[in-house]
C-alpha cells in the first residue's frame, strides 16, 4: 500500500493538478464585484487559513471548504469559534 503524505497548510493551487487550479481561477475571477473580497483582503485571509491548524491539503477541518474560495466571498468569514477573519 501506497504511503500517502498529507499537506498541512498547502492551498489547492499547491497539490492539485493544472486544470482544476485554471477553473478555479476561472471561477473566482468571474465572481461579481459586489461579492468579491478585494485583493489584499483576499490575499490577508489566506495567509490567516496559511498559518491556521485548522488547514489540510487546501481544506478547512473545521467547515470542510476549500479556503481559496470562502476567502474571495466578501462576506464569508472564518468558521472558528473565535474568527481569525
């Protein structure tokens, strides 16, 4: 049996193949204004989810989202009993 390494603190961008990383990208910048998280907050969030116990292979234990994209949701908050966002 193939011993299989989890990634503690890895994005998806990080551990997923190319395709899926283009259709995310895709996807997030098709969000509309409105609901889009700008840049440097988007960009702030994800260093949070980076250097959260909480983050495995791109995922949030906690809610079980993938954290690139309920970070790019302006309204969308961090799911710990005490948010770090």
């Amino acid at each position: 049996m193939e011993n299989k390494r989890f990634c503690k603190r890895c994005l998806l961008q990080d551990i997923m193949p190319d395709e899926f990383i283009e259709n995310m990208r895709i996807y997030l910048n098709g969000l509309d204004d409105e609901i889009k998280a700008d840049e440097n907050l988007y960009q702030e969030r994800i260093r949070l989810c980076l250097d959260c116990d909480n983050l495995n292979e791109g995922i949030c234990r906690l809610c079980g989202c993938f954290v690139e994209y309920r970070a790019a949701i302006k309204k969308r908050a961090c799911p710990a009993i005490h948010s770090r966002w």
